[in-house]
C-alpha cells in the first residue's frame, strides 16, 4: 500500500514514524505549503518521498491513500481532488467539514468513485457509541469542552461579553449553544465539535458548551448523549502533543490507529 501525507508537523511526523514499522505500507509520500519539511521527512523516513504541492496529480499518482494533518484549507483545496481520483481519504483537519458543500461534496465524490472517507475520533472518545446510537431515535448529544482561558484569547465573541479571560478566578461558561453555532464563533475549537456532530446528528442538534477554566491543565472534553439505546456519558483530558500545544497527542495516536485498521483490514468499534 502507497500512502501520502499532507502536513509534515506534528500529527504528520507521528503518523510517518508508525508507517514506517507497517510492514503493508511501501512507500509514503510528503507534501507541504513549507517545501523544507517534506525534504526533511523524506531523509528521515526509509519509505520516504518527498513531493511539492504544485503538482497535485503527481503526488496522487500511484497513492491508495491520502492522510491530511494540515489545515482546513488544505481539505477545501484538496479533498474532492483525492477522492474523485479513487483514492481514500482520512480527514484530520474535521474543522473543514463545517461546510455543509464541501462536505456534500466530498460525500459524491467518494460514493461516485468508490473511495472511503476515514474521520479518526481526534481527540475526543465515545464516537464508536454515538454512531450506533444515531441508528435510533436519539434525544440529545452535548459536548462540554473545558479548556484553559488562554485557548479562547483573541476570540471576538468572549471579548463583547465583557469576559476578562487572563484574570478569570474560577471557571466560567463562555458559550452554550447549537455546534453550528460555536463554529461560527470559535472557528479555532472546531475539531472536535464538529467529529461528534458528523458521527453523530449534525450541527444543528449537537449542543456545545464552552467552558473557561483557570485551574485546568489538559484540554477536557465530555461527551453526553441520550436515546433510545439510553445513556453514555464519555470523558477524556488530553495531554498536549510535544511539538505543538493545540494539538492533543490522542488526535495523533487515533490517527495511527485508523490506519492500522485499514492495513489489517480490520475495524473494531
Ligand atoms: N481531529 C482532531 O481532533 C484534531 C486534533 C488536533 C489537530 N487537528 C488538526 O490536524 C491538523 C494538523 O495538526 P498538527 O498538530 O499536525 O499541526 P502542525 O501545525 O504541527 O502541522 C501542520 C502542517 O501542515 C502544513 N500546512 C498548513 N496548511 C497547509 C496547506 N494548506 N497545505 C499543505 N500543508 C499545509 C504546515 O506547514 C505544517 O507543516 C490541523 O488542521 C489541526 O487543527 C485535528
């Protein structure tokens, strides 16, 4: 199996080095808007090639799948060109697929070319569960995101509150409302809102609640959701990735894990 990687920071480094020990995997191809990381990839990884972004058709040649851990731009420029060439496509940067188009979009173009799109659950749990439980009448689904003030700064909505975020004593909610909501208002925290609102029963019906906490050290998500199979409450506190704060190490480890899954042709959960 042929695969490429489009974004070589973190979550594209970590995905190469456990490539690198799939023994399925035979070559994998670098892309980057930074044309030095993909060289940098290249000498580092034994399956390695590095490749420029201005010839999309050349780094698509040859590929059975395409992982992007770039930006949302990159799934805009990108998405229904690797899909309409029947090549799978697993999507990091979910934040994108707040585009109802580009989404629907991306949906056709894999249907009418039989190519699968791959959304790892990122860095939130539970979305095994919630996909199942979509399967019948559901009731409610709420993520409740907890992180710390500085992740909201420079966020236009906190500051016409009148929220002083730096000097918050204890936590405070600074957002409660429709997921598609907070992706118009936190256009930065989107990941995972947006991961739960696709498993799950979309933008509209998802409620997100946004808290500001002092005192925390993680980024916390919780994920309720309630229907006719009952009630499942999930909650995770992810430690940061090394190399860039935003991202949670789990978002990286649940991308490797979806590709084991498509090498050993085996999906549990
Ligand atoms: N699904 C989730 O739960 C989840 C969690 C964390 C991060 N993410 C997303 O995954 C993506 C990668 O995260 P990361 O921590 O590896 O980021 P990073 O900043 O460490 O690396 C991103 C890399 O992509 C490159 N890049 C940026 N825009 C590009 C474009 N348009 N085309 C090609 N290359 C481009 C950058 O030069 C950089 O090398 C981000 O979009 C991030 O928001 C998703």
């Amino acid at each position: 199996m042929n695969i490429g990687i489009i974004g070589c920071g973190f979550i594209g480094s970590t995905i190469a080095e456990a490539a690198d020990s799939m023994p399925e995997i035979e070559v994998v191809k670098f892309t980057d808007i930074d044309t030095s990381r993909p060289m940098a990839m290249a000498q580092k990884h034994k399956k390695g090639i590095s490749h420029t972004m201005n010839d999309m058709e050349g780094f698509l040649r040859d590929l059975d799948l395409v992982v992007e851990c770039a930006s949302p731009v990159a799934v805009k420029e990108c998405g229904v060109q690797v899909l309409s060439s029947g090549i799978d496509l697993m999507v990091l940067s979910v934040a994108a697929l707040t585009d109802d188009e580009l989404w629907q979009d991306m949906r056709k173009a894999a249907k009418s070319n039989k190519a699968n799109i791959f959304i790892p659950s990122g860095g939130v749990v539970g979305t095994d569960g919630l996909g199942s439980a979509v399967e019948a009448q559901m009731d409610h689904v709420t993520l409740t995101t907890t992180k710390h003030p500085k992740s909201f700064l420079g966020v236009k909505y906190v500051h016409d509150q009148g929220i002083d975020l730096m000097n918050l004593k204890e936590p405070v909610v600074i957002f409660e409302g429709q997921a598609k909501e907070a992706a118009v208002l936190f256009p930065k925290n989107l990941n995972v809102s947006t991961t739960v609102s696709v498993a799950g029963i979309g933008t509209e019906r998802t409620k997100v609640k946004l808290i500001a906490d002092p005192a925390i050290t993680v980024n916390r998500h919780e994920l309720k959701f309630q229907g006719r199979f009952g009630e499942c409450t999930c909650v995770v506190s992810n430690s940061p990735s090394m190399t860039n704060p935003k991202t949670s190490y789990l978002a990286a480890l649940s991308a490797i894990a979806t590709l084991r899954k498509i090498v050993d042709c085996t999906w549990i959960g």
